[in-house]
C-alpha cells in the first residue's frame, strides 16, 4: 500500500513503506512530516503511521528507541520512526561532529505523472507561441495582411524563410509534446534552434525579423473646399508600407548597437531559465545548479556593466524622467530578474525540498515574464499614438468630403451626401482598426521574439532533465 507525504504543504510520493523507512533514516524525511496511506481517516505524522495503527496492541512502556525515543515493541530490531537498527551501536556527539555526512538525498519534487504533464506542456506552450507569431495578421495600408498566407509572393528568400520557419518549429514542438520525452525531445529542439540562430546570423536581413508596416499616408490628404463642387472627389486610404522592425524602432532600441551587452544579457537569461527550471524537476542536479550560478551572475553583470550608453541600471534612471512609462516597465524589469538571479544564489542543497524548489519555479517566472514589463506600458504608448494619428487622417478626410457639398437645401443633396460619407472611414472605425492592428502587432513580435529565445533553454532542459523512470508500482487505471 502506497503512503502520501506531505510537508509545508507540499506533497510528495506516493511512496512504498520500505521506501519511507529509507528515506527516514537518511534523513530525506521526517518523523514529524504528515503521511497519509488508504483507509486511514485523516493525515497523521509518519512517526505514528509507521507505528502502527489502534488495531496493534500498544507498545510495551519502558523500552523505547536509543537515537529518537520512539516506543518500541519487545520483538522489533528497527525503529520504524527513524529506521535506526537496534543492533547498530549509537554514534557519539563528538564523533558525529568530525565524521563526514554522507550526500542527503531529496525525494523528486514532483510525481512522474505530473513532471511530464508540466514538461509537455512547457513545449506545447511554446510551439503555439511561435505558430501564433507566424500566422497572426499584421495590419497595413488599411486591411489586414496575413504574411504566411501567399508567403511565395514575398519574393526575397529571407522573408519567406522568417515566415516559414518558426511556424514549421511551431508545430514540430506541438507533436513533440506527445510523441517524444526526455533527452531524444530535446536533441531534436535543439538542433531546430541551432538551425534557425544559425541561418539568422549568417543573414541580418533575417534576424532584423522586418515586416511590412504603415509609416504614412501616400498620398497627402486635400483641405477642405471652400465651396461647393459639382463631382465629389473622396480620398482614398492609402499608406506607404516599408520593411523595418518595427517592434526595435518603437523601443528605441537596437541589438545591433549594443552586441556585447546583448550577449551578456543572453548568457544570463539562458543561465537562469535552464538553471531554475532543471532544479525545478531535479532539485540535486549540481549540473543545473552550476548553470543558474552562471546565469545569474551573467545578468547581474549585464545590469552594472558599462557599456557605450552607460550602465543600463543608469539608463533605466535616466529614462524615469524622459520617458516615465518605459522607465518604470524597466525598473520593473531590472528588479525581477535580479530577484531571479538571488533566488538562485540562495538555493542551496541545505533547504528543505519544498523550500527548493518554490525557489526554483519562482525565478523561472520572474525571468520569463520580466521580458513584458517594459513591453507592456511602452507598447501601450505607441497604439495610443498612432489611434490618435489615425482618428485626426479619418476626420480630416471626413471634413473633406463634407465641404464639397456646400449648404444641403434638398432631400436629394441630402441623400447624395450621405452616400459620399459612407464611402468614407469614420474616425472612430479609424481608431479600432488602429488599436486591434497595433496590439496584434505587438503581440506577434512578442511571441516571435520570445519563442526564438526559449527555444534552445527548452532544448537544453529537456537533454539535462532525461526521461524519468515510473516509480515501482505505477498502475494505469482503466476507466
């Protein structure tokens, strides 16, 4: 019969009761830990479930465990609270204190079923992510635009390349997350990601990641008459596309510019996200452990490290009093990964398990969803700006129509107006379109840029982590 063990709220197992009298004796567990097997009523600490239940005649008083003080029975020879055999003589303070300690094991974090479910669903998640930043629409020249649909009549290779590819990935990663576990899923990940970086850098028309975006109207817009005109002319909505990343110009920001920090700031995010996230399902991994160190004092770097703009943690300063909103979307940002990188110095062996890998889930989030704090406000910013360019283009075309016809005297001139207007963009149509064509194209740079960066940690993670084996005993029940 299989025993549940919880402790700090956290549960492990189920475990057999050899198991657990192992891992009570080498100090994995706790006679004070709650365990609870079937048809016991409630949780009760492993010391009294181990001890037996009410049907078993009490213990013999007087006679009691040397090392722990548990009662015992006058036939048994090893203590079920603490496995100590009686037979084994008890090891003095002072020697206890000179001997080494043999290396603790940790129980897994989690039970088989639920690391492989949280492991597929970590890359289904980011296979959805890339084919969502291949598919999603891009709005330009006033309609939507769906680069992956006719990808053939983009005509330069690098485009259809940037198209294509992360949607092929995408959907790789959607059938990995059920075919493949384990190391042979990772060595496939990575070799698709060492693909795509490589293609990237050899070509910089690639990695600027460019789409074709509004920058203004093509033709400028006529003022108003100032009298009535026998043919109304209605102006077209016309803008002027251009290729350029769009998503860098807005943030003000280019990679190419700073390589070096960059690089840095690669080497920290990746150090953190496969460090974090591999103790997270294997919390005794000294590999792993290795890798957060790494990433975190990779990022700490990043932050301090001067460069030709300054200190970023200077530049994040400076740009609380020019530009408030990105200033604080990079504070935030700064602090969270920080706090990623501290939470990773302090995960030590010494804590307890639960404690551990708390620490471990808690910096991977931090990492991860700091990337959107200075995205969030600064792209905020920009769909405000460019609803309300787009409403004044809407009404200064309106009012272009509308002076055409002068001072309405007829039901006819009245009617003939009306079908004017209506071949016209209202302005606030102008502002919906603007604000749903904005956000959906912050939320594909989003998902393209994040998804190509998660890609090889994933990889990476999945290779260290390995295929886990069933605990003994795991039965499939058949509904």
């Amino acid at each position: 019969m299989k025993i549940h063990v919880s402790r700090d709220g956290q549960q492990f197992g189920p475990y057999s009761p050899e198991d657990v009298q192992k891992y009570l004796a080498e100090g994995s567990l706790l006679a004070s830990d709650l365990g609870w097997m079937e048809g016991e009523a409630d949780w009760v600490p492993l010391s009294q479930l181990m001890g037996g239940s009410g049907d078993e005649p009490p213990p013999v008083s007087g006679i009691s465990c040397p090392k722990c003080g548990a009662s015992l029975d006058l036939d048994q020879v090893v203590c079920l609270s603490c496995g100590h055999n009686l037979d084994d003589p008890i090891e003095e303070p002072e020697t206890a204190a000179v001997a080494p300690k043999e290396k603790r094991k940790v129980p897994p974090s989690l039970t088989y079923e639920n690391e492989m479910a949280d492991r597929s669903s970590f890359v289904n998640s980011v296979g959805w992510g890339l084919v969502m930043a291949s598919l999603l629409p891009v709005f330009g020249d006033g309609q939507w635009n769906v680069p992956a649909w006719k990808f053939w009549e983009l005509g330069q290779w690098q485009l259809m390349f940037s198209i294509l590819a992360p949607v092929v990935v995408g959907f790789t990663l959607i059938i990995l997350a059920t075919a493949l576990h384990g190391r042979a899923r990772g060595v496939v990940i990575m070799v698709f990601a060492l693909m795509i970086y490589g293609v990237s850098f050899s070509d910089s028309q690639i990695s600027s990641l460019e789409l074709a975006t509004p920058v203004e109207d093509a033709e400028p817009i006529p003022e108003p008459f100032k009298k009535e005109q026998s043919t109304v002319k209605i102006p077209e909505k016309k803008m002027e596309l251009k290729e350029k990343n769009v998503f860098y110009e807005k943030m003000d920001f280019d990679p190419g510019d700073h390589f070096l920090s960059v690089m840095i700031f690669l080497v920290g995010w990746f150090g953190l996200v496969v460090g974090a996230k591999t103790r997270y399902y294997r919390i005794e991994s000294f590999v792993a452990y290795i890798i957060a160190q790494i990433g975190a004092v990779a990022m700490i770097v990043f932050w301090v490290m001067p460069g030709d703009s300054g200190m970023p943690i200077v530049g994040v300063i400076d740009f609380l009093s020019s530009n408030l909103l990105l200033g604080v979307g990079l504070l935030v940002m700064m602090l969270m990964q920080i706090g990623a990188a501290v939470l990773c110095f302090i995960n030590t062996l010494g804590r307890r398990p639960s404690q551990m890998k708390q620490f471990s889930n808690t910096a991977v989030m931090l990492v991860i969803t700091s990337i959107a704090m200075p995205v969030l406000p600064a792209w905020g910013k920009v769909i405000w700006d460019e609803c309300k360019d787009d409403h004044e283009r809407a009404k200064k075309r309106l009012a272009y129509v509308e002076s055409q016809f002068g001072t309405i005297y007829t039901g006819n001139e009245a009617t003939r107006q009306e079908q004017a207007l209506n071949k016209v963009e209202k302005p606030y149509n102008a502002v919906i379109s603007a604000s749903c064509g904005w956000l959906m194209n912050g939320v594909k740079y989003v998902a393209w840029i994040g998804g190509l960066m998660i890609l090889l940690p994933l990889g990476v993670i999945e290779i260290i982590c390995g295929t886990r084996e069933r605990e003994e005993g795991f039965i499939v029940q058949q509904q």
